[in-house]
C-alpha cells in the first residue's frame, strides 16, 4: 500500500478526479491487494485475478458508475493495482525481464509508416501508424494485454506523432494531403475530430510537452527549416522559424518545464542536436552516426535523453546523454523498416517500437 500512495497517485486522481472519495479509493485498493496476496492464484493474470476479485465484491461496481466513473476507466486502474501487488511479490504472467533489454516481439498489424508512441500513466501505451487506407490506426496496452487495432479516420501523408501532457490525455499529430498540420485528441471519454493547424509540412511532425496542457510541435518546412507551433494552454501561438537544414522529420521530447531537445538527421546523414533551456535556443550541434530516415527521443528523468535511429544495417541503435556527456553508440538489433518511436513511463522503463520487414509492429523494452 506504501508503493500504491507513495508512488502511484496517478492511480488515485483517475478516480478521485469524478468526485469519488480519496479513503474510500484507498479502502479499495487495500481490499484489492489483500485479495491479490491472501486468496488469488498469483501465476494468473492481473485481469483474470480482478474477475475472481469483481466476482466477490460486484457492488463496487455500482458504486462507481453511481460517481459517473466510466467502467473501462476504474476497470483498467484496479488491475493497475493487482499488477503492482503482483510485481512486488514476484507473480503474475507474463514475467518481464529482471533488468535490461528484452527480445524483439511482433504485434502484428500492417503499417504503411513509422509509429508514434505515447504514454499517459504507468504501464500504459498508445501506439499510433498509417494504416492500409492511409488512416491512423491506433493499439494500445492497458497494462495487461495488447488490444486489438482500431482505425480513427483520417488520411495521412506522414507518420504521426503522439504526446501525452496527464492521465487519460493524448495529442496526435499528423501531415494531411494538403501538406498542413493536423491534430485529433483523446480527452478521457472520446476522440476529438480533426483540426488543421495550418503550415507547410515536408516532413512528419514530432509532439512534446513541457507541462501541463502545454504542446510545443515541430515540423520541417518548405525550406528545409525546423519550424515550431505551440499550445500555451488557451490558444495556438504562431509559426516559429528554428533554422536548420534537416534531412527528416524532428524528434523532441521535454524532461522538465523549461528544456526541449530537439533532434534530426542532418547534411551529412548524422545525428543533430538542437535545445531550448528555458531562455533560449542553442545553435544546432552534431552528435554523429548515419541515420537511415529520422531518429526518437525519450526522457526517463530530469537530464536524461535517450536517441533511438535506425542505421544503415536496419538494426536499432542508441545513444544516451546521463546527464553530462553522450555516451557511445550501442546496438540492440532488429530489422527495422522505419524510423523507430520510443517513449519512457518511468525511470527504470523504455519502450520502442518500429515497423519491421513484414510492415508488422515490432516492439524492445528496457527495464532497469
């Protein structure tokens, strides 16, 4: 319970944001994980031990909708709970990895692009691509199991990129047929419709947030320019010119309110950096390698940037900064055909993905 209050309140605001009483929350989640520890089979599944669990107590259903708490949204955070229970004492199928870099698996799909990933609690992932009819298509993991693919419309001209700025939020972004910026949201409770946000794209966007209900997006322009839109919580403030010559679309990713780091493939195929500290943009510096298309970027805390690139054996590479100084290339294998994504939901987390040679998903984590 210690681990739930002192490491999870993401868990508790789901469900308190509604109007639900914080004790009774935290009376739930104590029933939930002495269920887990004292009368479940701990080498089921998180999901399979909250039906026996929903089984025994099916009047906290009621209770719940009764507060207007959408089933699918207290559903998917009470087996939140019995999967931490479940990794503290060590059940729970499947095992992940204790430490380090997993095998590649395939989770199948068709995609005509590169994904983009995000993430808006623990152990939560939203994966996005172009899809056959050059929709978006999206797939996701509730922390338990993969869903199935759904489409959300649209038709594409790049790859999308997606953010997410707090629980139950995501922006996808994307290039339509018209060359300008498009953006559709998931609030909590539904899709957005499609929005154009003007601009002329020559490349994929890339999303990153600062704070809350801030999105701060990047695109390459008719002249081969970095270009940058930005929400500030009430509107959308103008195009902004960044400079540059890049050769593919952006990476950016924030690991505090006042940092954004910026990445793309530059003349020379190499790695290039670009940063803002609060106060001002750096000038572009180079990182070096040779990229095959784009490179991702993920933050697991304050200082910490992993770039992830395809080189030009199609194998996954990585270059990681620890917080003062890049350190050197490191292969993790693959047969990548497409930019990879990656996205971080913890400290001790890495989740990348990348289309693979049958234009499958493909997907390596690293678990510190």
């Amino acid at each position: 319970m210690q681990t739930l209050r002192s490491e999870h309140n993401n868990l508790y605001s789901q469900l308190t944001r509604p109007g639900v009483n914080r004790q009774f929350i935290d009376y739930v989640f104590y029933l939930l994980v002495s269920f887990t520890l004292n009368q479940a089979n701990t080498n089921q599944s998180a999901s399979q031990i909250y039906n026996q669990f929903n089984n025994r107590v099916p009047w906290l259903n009621q209770i719940f909708r009764a507060n207007n708490v959408p089933q699918n949204v207290y559903e998917r955070v009470f087996i939140n709970v019995i999967q931490i229970a479940l990794d503290q004492i060590g059940g729970g199928q499947p095992q992940p990895p204790s430490t380090g870099w997993s095998n590649w698996e395939n989770l199948g799909g068709t995609l005509t692009s590169a994904p983009g990933v995000s993430s808006w609690a623990p152990n939560r992932l939203d994966v996005f691509a172009r899809g056959q009819n050059q929709d978006l298509i999206h797939k996701w993991w509730d922390g338990d199991r993969w869903s199935g693919w759904e489409s959300l419309g649209g038709v594409l001209t790049s790859p999308p990129a997606a953010v997410s700025w707090g629980p139950n939020r995501i922006d996808v972004f994307v290039r339509g047929t018209d060359q300008s910026l498009y953006h559709k949201w998931w609030d909590g409770r539904r899709w957005s419709e499609w929005e154009n946000l003007g601009g002329t794209l020559t490349s994929g966007p890339s999303a990153s947030s600062r704070r809350s209900n801030q999105l701060d997006v990047f695109v390459r322009g008719t002249n081969n320019r970095l270009y940058k839109r930005t929400w500030n919580g009430s509107r959308w403030e103008d195009w902004e010119d960044l400079g540059g010559n890049i050769t593919s679309h952006p990476a950016s990713v924030s690991w505090g309110p006042n940092r954004i780091d910026v990445f793309a493939r530059g003349q020379n195929q190499e790695l290039i950096h670009k940063w803002w500290n609060g106060n001002r943009w750096s000038e572009w510096e180079s990182l070096g390698g040779q990229l095959v298309g784009a490179p991702a970027a993920s933050s697991r805390r304050p200082n910490q940037i992993d770039v992830f690139v395809r080189g030009t054996d199609n194998q996954l590479y990585k270059k990681s900064w620890n917080g003062s100084r890049w350190e050197d290339w490191q292969s993790l294998g693959g047969n990548l055909t497409s930019p990879p994504a990656s996205v971080s939901w913890n400290a001790n987390r890495i989740d990348v993905f990348a289309r693979g040679r049958n234009q499958t998903l493909n997907h390596i984590y690293y678990r510190g």
